[in-house]
C-alpha cells in the first residue's frame, strides 16, 4: 500500500466515501434505520487506497473490521455522517454509498419510552434528515470534482436511477436492484449499472470487490485525463 501511495495510478488523489446505514435514535434503546452492510463501501475505500489513493471512509454502524491504511471515521447519525463528511473536504473525489436514514424522530426521549395502560402505540413524527450528497454536489466552494452516487432501487431501477443521477446532480450514479429475490443486500455480490453523461452501462453479477475494482479503475482513467 505504501509504494501504490507513491506510485499508484491514484497516488495523490484525496477521495472521500461514506459508507454502511445510518441509526436515527428515538430513545437510549431503539432507532430507526435503513438496511445496510456496508460491504460495497468498505470494498470502494478499499479498492481506491490500493491504487494509491488517501482515503477517509466515513462510516456508519456496520460490524466490517476496519480496512488497513485508511483514515477511518465512525459516526451514528446522518447529521454525524454530514458533520464528518463537510470536515473531510477538500477531496477530488466523493463516494457515497451510505444508506443515509432519509428521516430522523423529531425528538429523541432522553428516557425509554414506555407502554401504557391503554397499549395504544406512541405516535412518531419524523423529520427529513439532510441529503449528503446533493449537499456535496451544490457545494459552492469545495464541490469534489466527481462525485459518484449510489441509488438502491427496487422497481424500475435505470429510470430511477437517471433521473436520480440529475436530480441530485452528481457525476455518475452506481444503481443497484435491492428487492429481496436478488440477494445483493446483505450479500456478497452485485450487480450494477454504472450511469454517466455518456449513458449507462449495465455490469454483470460480480462480487462486490469486484464492482470496487472496476470502478476504482474507471476512477484513475478520470484522474489521468484531468485537466493539468
Ligand atoms: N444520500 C445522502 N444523504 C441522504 C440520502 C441519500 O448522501 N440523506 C445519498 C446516498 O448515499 C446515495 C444517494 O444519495 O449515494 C441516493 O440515495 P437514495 O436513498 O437511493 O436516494 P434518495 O434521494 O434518498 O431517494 P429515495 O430514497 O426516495 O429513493
Ligand atoms: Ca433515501
């Protein structure tokens, strides 16, 4: 890892990935979350430092060990995830594959809520939580220069997936088919469409290592092709 750091065709690039679920709490025992283990992100910031990048991967709560050579950066909640994340800019490129919870419970009780009586179910008010990435990509004066998003979809996924890449105006978008019958989520594998300007490109079923190489690869070509 030290000569790729040297010599790597991503040596001196600084990247920046978000990685594995959010917990959004609602009192000291429970919260709400999305599904994620956070393989495919842990596998990207790993790929990038092996072609020489300085990687910090900022993380959610997954149980994946820590990889080696990497600024690791653990956090709990979605705004953790963006406090961490605006403090790891400037970078030249951001991935963010976390499953950011897209809601928060408005107030988290500083006590265990109980049952009552009546065993009528507490109401939950939720608030929207704020979007990392769109935040990356409107940043007025430390934009990344690519910023690759991630979109798990479950129906429909390549129009989901284009109209989500111009949505939140990130470079590319690696979209991903997570109903349950395809057992990427969780799994060791993938498969994916990568989505650029130039259109989409539709990978086939690899391990998720495999889908970090590759796309750490199309990574470097960006790099060596930047402006000088
Ligand atoms: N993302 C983020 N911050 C959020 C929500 C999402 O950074 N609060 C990022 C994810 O890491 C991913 C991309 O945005 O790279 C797409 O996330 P996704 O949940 O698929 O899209 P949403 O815009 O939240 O739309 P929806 O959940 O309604 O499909
Ligand atoms: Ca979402």
């Amino acid at each position: 890892l030290r000569a790729a750091r040297e010599n790597g065709p991503l040596s001196g690039l600084r990247a920046l990935v978000t990685a594995g679920p959010t917990h959004e709490p609602l009192d000291p025992v429970r919260y709400l979350a999305n599904r994620s283990s956070g393989r495919q992100g842990y596998a990207i910031a790993q790929a990038l430092a092996a072609l020489g990048a300085d990687v910090t991967l900022v993380s959610g709560p997954v149980t994946l060990a820590a990889p080696a050579a990497i600024r690791l950066v653990r956090c709990e909640t979605a705004q953790e995830m963006q406090a961490h994340v605006m403090q790891a800019l400037p970078c030249d490129v951001a991935v963010c594959t976390a499953a950011v919870a897209d809601w928060r419970p408005e107030t988290e009780a500083s006590q265990k809520i109980k049952k009552t009586a009546d065993m009528r179910a507490p109401a939950l008010t939720l608030v929207p939580n704020p979007d990392i990435l769109a935040q990356l990509c409107g940043h007025a004066t430390a934009r990344p220069g690519l910023v690759i998003g991630f979109a798990a979809e479950t129906e429909t996924v390549e129009a989901h997936a284009q109209a989500k890449r111009l949505r939140k105006g990130c470079d590319w978008l690696v979209a991903n088919d997570v109903s349950p019958q395809t057992g990427i989520m969780g799994g060791e594998e993938n498969e994916v469409l990568l989505i650029t300007p130039d259109g989409t490109e539709t990978w086939p079923r690899m391990s998720k290592q495999e889908v970090a190489a590759q796309l750490a690869e199309r990574v470097a070509r960006w790099w060596s092709a930047r402006p000088a």
